[in-house]
C-alpha cells in the first residue's frame, strides 16, 4: 500500500517541496517531522502504536504507514481526518468506513465520529500525528488534532506530533474567534490566519487549556529542519481536493469566507479557490460552469454558468484579503448575499454586520487590532521556529 511511489514524485519534493531559504539559512532541503525518525522511533518500541494521517503524511516517496510497517512497528490503528485516508472525498461528506487493512483498523474521525472513542483507543500506548495544515482556523485538520489531543489526554495516552511546515505561517490576521461561534471550523479563539505549525498550535491548546476542562495532553513535536516563519514552503501533494497549488493555498484563508455566501468559490472546476463566481454576478468578462468531479460531488451551481473574477494569473502573495469580499458584496447589492454559515467561519457575527454596513477594508481591520495584538503576545511563548 506505498502510496507515494515513483522517482518523478522523489525530484518534485527535492526541488519544489524545499521551499525558499530566509536570509539566515543556508541552501538546505527542508525536512518536516516525520523525516526525523531517529528522534520519535524508539518511543515507539515494544507499543502499540495508533496514527492519525491522510495522504499528505509523506517521508520522500513513501507514506508514513508504509514507513512504521518496513520498521517493522506494531501499529494497530489509523485515524482519518476530513477527505479521508486518500485525501480524495469531497468537503463535508461523512466517512464511516471502519475497516481492517494489512493488519491494522482503519478509522474515520469526520462524519457522526469526530473525536476517538475510548473503545476505538483501547490498548494504544502511543498515538502519532502526522498530518499536513495549511494554516487557516476553518481548515478541519486542526479541529481533528484538537479531539485526538483531547481523547488521548483524558486515557493518558501521549502524543507526537510529527510537525509540518505551514505554508501560511509568515503572517496573523483576521478576526480573533469569539467563542459564542465556536464550531468544527472554528474551536479556538485565533485570527482566521494564526501563523502558527500544527505542533506551535497543540501546544498553544495545551498551554492556554482549551482542551475540555483544561486536561493536558502529554505532547512531544518532532520540529521541522532547516525551516522557519519566514521561508516560503511549496507542498509537494495537495493539502485537500481542492487546494491544488500554491496559489489556492495563499488565497485560501481569503476566499473561503465567500462559502458563507452565495458566492461560488470554483469548486467542480480545475480552478477551485482560484476563481468566484456566481450566476447573476454583473460582468460576464470571466465566466465557469461546475461541474461534479472526484473531490468535489454536488459543487454550488453545478452545471450552472457562473460570471465572476479568475486570479490564476496571479502570483502567490501571503495576505490576508478582505478586499474581493466587501468589492463583491457591493456589486452583487443583494439581502440574500450572506448565509448563516458566515458567522461560523468568521467566527463572529461583526464582520458581516460591518460589511452591511458598508465600512471599508481599512475601517475593519482597525476593528482587530487589539485583538491581534492580544494574540500575538499570548502566541510567543509557543513558537518554535525563530
């Protein structure tokens, strides 16, 4: 079951998946967690061993599973996040698949079943994660690391978390969640954009007790090599189905607010989270028809011509814009513009009052200030990468 196999996929990560060097790096590949066997390897000796991954869990050309099993490690359990082990299944669907594979039991942890039950964790010594994010609170990932540090810490189970860069750490911004919409997409008070790896944010979550009841989790990161906040990371696979480049990537924290809308964000095309659109959006200059596909079954307005704004030729640029949504907003003038998924992933009932409102982008994000200020002070003490 290798499933990143193939020389081709080996000079991609070599070459694209290295990323750019800061100023005070040398010409280094860059390493994540999981390539540091050395240091999480004899943790796992003589246990039995869980893991939570996705298709993205990747040492080279060789998926960590594969890795642990040639290592000849006793691993029992395999938990799956959103878009399943293969990372192919489209956004909001149930996977309840709960299966026996080469000896060990394939578990979903999206759908009905979002945090490990005690049941599914019996007999686990040590649970490794392991499990690429790209930095935005909506992205489903991290709420599933939040449930597996909470179910392991209430057994007393501990946790590795094998880290990987994130791609949208060199900056913060957006709106601080208020905690009256707290959801999947939204469990923790940060901005929309927290700068932060995945390892940086579990011990975030550990340290400031947002797990329930404020319980600890017995946490250990296996930090990235030669990497830091300042250096521009190219993912050598897709995150999920629908963010399929660098450019969706950056783009992403952004124009996922417009699937609080009736706006289409591209899903159902090849260009998701590169393009908006929406049937009786006013100029016809850039036009897109979803349609259903693998990764993304049943798209908004599938089938439908939607007219709107293409940003394919841009280059990525890791910002936070608020810009296309108030200018789209404006332009559509419709009561219907907004839907009650929007307080979710704004993770507050202001923004869109203040877009209603008309206030500009400038006005807005002096709204934030304070609250990005607090953030970004209480962040400190858990960053790892200077």
């Amino acid at each position: 079951m290798n499933i990143m196999t193939g020389k081709w996929f080996l000079i991609f990560v070599l070459f694209f998946g290295c990323g750019t060097k800061s100023e005070n790096q040398t010409e280094k590949v860059v390493l994540p967690g999981a390539y540091q066997m050395s240091e999480y390897l004899p943790h796992l000796n003589g246990k039995n061993i869980a893991v939570t991954v996705n298709h993205s869990s990747i040492i080279e050309n060789t998926h960590l599973v594969d890795t642990l099993l040639n290592k000849e490690v006793n691993l029992t359990k395999v938990f799956t996040p959103e878009h399943g082990f293969t990372g192919t299944i489209s956004d909001g669907v149930e996977i309840e698949y709960d299966e026996n594979q080469e000896g060990y039991e394939l578990i979903s942890l999206y759908g009905k079943n979002k945090k490990p039950t005690q049941e599914q964790l019996s007999g686990i010594d040590v649970m490794l994660f392991d499990i690429q994010d790209v930095g935005a609170r909506f992205y489903t990932y991290i709420g599933t690391m939040h449930y597996v540090m909470e179910a392991c810490a209430e057994l007393d189970i501990p946790v590795i978390i094998l880290d990987r860069p994130n791609p949208n750490a060199s900056y913060v911004d957006g709106p601080v969640l208020d905690t009256a919409f707290s959801s999947f997409v939204g469990m923790h008070p940060i901005p929309i954009v927290y700068g932060l790896t995945m390892g940086e944010l579990a011990l975030m979550i550990n340290g400031e007790g947002w797990l329930e009841n404020g319980i600890k989790c017995d946490i250990r990161v296996i930090k990235n090599k030669y990497w830091d906040h300042k250096t521009t990371y190219s993912l050598p696979v897709k995150p999920s189905p629908n963010l399929p480049n660098d450019l969706s990537i950056s783009l992403y924290p952004g124009l996922c607010l417009f699937e609080g809308t009736i706006v289409s964000v591209g899903r159902g095309t090849p260009y998701p989270f590169q393009q908006i659109g929406h049937p009786e959006y006013p100029d016809s200059t850039h036009t897109f028809t979803p349609v259903s596909m693998e990764g993304s079954k049943w798209p908004p307005y599938e089938d439908q011509v939607c007219k709107g704004l293409s940003f394919t030729d841009l280059k990525p640029s890791y910002e936070f814009n608020l810009g296309f949504l108030i200018d789209v907003y404006q332009k559509m003038n419709r009561e219907d513009f907004f839907n009650n998924y929007f307080k979710r992933l704004a993770g507050t009932d202001k923004l869109q009052e203040q877009i209603e409102a008309g206030m500009t982008e400038q006005e807005i994000r002096q709204t934030w200030t304070a609250d990005l200020g607090s953030f970004m002070e209480k962040r400190k003490p858990y960053l790892l990468y200077q």
